[in-house]
C-alpha cells in the first residue's frame, strides 16, 4: 500500500512577496512503472474526475493507456503536467493558452513561446488596469455628486440616476444607436 505525501508548498517562487505557490501532491515513494488510476490522479492534484476527463479532451492532457474493462491508468507524469496547467491558470492563462503552450513546438519547452505569451498577457492586464482606473474615476465622481445632491436636497432627485438615464456620464451604451 503507498502512503499518500502532500507536498503542497515545495516550490518556492522567486517573486517581490517570496511567497510559496502550491504544486500538485504527489504519491510518494517514487514508482516510474506505477500507473494511476483516474481517481487517484484527482485526489492526489485536488481536481476533480470531470475536470481531469475535460483536460483530456481539450488536449491538455495525453490519453492515458486503458485497462482492458477500459478504465483510464495514467503514468505520474500528468501530475507534473497538472501542476503546470494549475500555475499557468494561476497567472490568468486560459485553458487555450496553455494548451498552445503545451501543445505548440512538438512538445518542446519554447521559451520564446512562453516570453511572447507572458508579453501579451501583461500588455492585456495593463489595459484592464487602465480601463479600471477610468471606472473607478467615473464612479468616485457618480458618488460625489450623489453626496452633494444628498447634503443640499436630500432625495429628492438624484443625479447620478439621471445621467444614466441619459446615457451620460457612464460607460458607452452597449445597446445600438439604430435601435431607438
């Protein structure tokens, strides 16, 4: 019988916090020839069955050899690979993403592949930053004259829900200008 070891904080990131990120569990002791079942794989990464078979199917990953009554049995690298898929997703990959990772270069590690990516996910976060910014800006001032209105009138008319009537003052409107 094996002994189930969490190692759930053994990769230290090296980042401005220092903190730990947590990696899949793993079976312990090592057994390159043992193979897993798709359960065990779930209660050892965390994940559940579905999300395992969801990753299969969207190529993330590989199809693990079958029994012959056809029950999944996978080697212990897909919990590296699971380890990988969680981490990209905690850097806000999407499932996509990872897969034209894992996927992209015959299965090589591509560190260019990995730069670009990373560019393109900050250059998309500092657009989302910015458009939050300006939210939050548009909001602050709905809130002052809401307080302004509240000290001088009280509730009598608010002008934060006027503007929005108007379609002023917010976001652009998402409805069609020709639909009237």
């Amino acid at each position: 019988m094996r002994t189930v070891v969490l190692m759930r904080y053994a990769c230290k990131l090296k980042s401005t916090s220092d903190t730990y990120l947590p990696v899949a569990t793993r079976l312990s002791p090592p057994d390159t020839a043992a193979r897993l079942t798709i359960g065990a794989v779930a209660k050892t990464s965390g994940l559940t069955v579905e999300a395992i078979r969801y990753y299969e199917r969207l190529g993330l990953l590989p199809s693990p050899g079958r029994t012959p009554g056809g029950r999944r049995l996978y080697t212990r690298a897909v919990l590296t690979r699971l380890t990988f898929i969680d981490q990209a997703k905690a850097l806000g990959l999407t499932l996509a993403q990872i897969g034209d990772l894992l996927n992209g270069s015959k299965g090589t590690r591509s560190c260019r592949s990995m730069h670009d990516l990373l560019t393109r996910q900050l250059r998309e976060l500092d657009e989302r930053i910015v458009a939050l910014q300006q939210l939050r800006a548009t909001l602050a001032q709905h809130q002052r004259a809401c307080a302004a209105e509240l000290a001088t009138s009280g509730t009598r008319s608010c002008p934060t829900w006027t503007s929005l009537e108007c379609g002023e003052g917010a976001v652009p409107s998402r409805r069609r200008k020709d639909r009237g």
